[in-house]
C-alpha cells in the first residue's frame, strides 16, 4: 500500500471516531523516517484508544500488518508507526503541552476534508 494511501485510511480512521483538531504533515524529500505526519486530539484515554483501534482496523483490513504503537493503556499520547505515515494520538493537555507540530514546520500542512 502506497503512503497515500495510508494516509487516506488513518485520517478516515480518525475522523469517524471523532479525533479533533487534526493536521496532517507532507514529509516527502524532508523527513526520511516517515512521509506523513499526523496529529489528532481525544477527548478523553477511552477515546484515544478508540481512535487508535480504529486505525488499526482499517490497515488490517487492507492487509497491512506491519506497525508499531507506542504508549501504555494508561497513556494520555499514543504513538501509530506505520512506516511511511507516523500518527500521534494525545489528550488535549498532552497535546498542548508537548507541542509536536513545531517539529514538522518545514512539511507541508496537508488540507484535510473532515466531517
């Protein structure tokens, strides 16, 4: 499955479990660890974890088996490594506080069609 592609599925993931306030990063030529980045806020840990399991969901059901989640059940930030799209998933104060869009400055913020 091509980046694009993934990309397309995480943010349908994310958007039918209600993650808000969602960017997405276009890293190519500049980040040689992923293309993508993606960040998107929870409402609450049980929302987080539902977003994640919802990502999951739809790469397993194209057949993508390959990724890595980063954090605890505990966690207020999780991390989805697919590969060529990385994905951070945070509660709000998580968010505001570690900031991380200021790393992908240089990418190109991606226009996303969400509900």
């Amino acid at each position: 499955m091509d980046s694009k592609k993934l990309l397309d599925l995480t943010i349908e993931a994310i958007d039918e479990r209600h993650g808000e306030d969602t960017e997405a990063y276009d890293m190519q030529g500049i980040s040689i660890l992923a293309d993508y980045y993606v960040v998107t806020t929870a409402g609450s840990n049980r929302q987080l974890h539902a977003i994640v399991n919802s990502i999951i969901d739809k790469i397993h059901e194209q057949g993508k088996e390959d990724y890595r989640i980063e954090g605890t059940r505990d966690s207020n930030w999780l991390l989805v490594d697919m590969g060529d799209v990385v994905v951070n998933v945070f509660t709000a104060d998580a968010r505001d506080f570690y900031g991380l869009e200021k790393l992908w400055s240089n990418g190109k913020k991606l226009e996303l069609n969400l509900d």
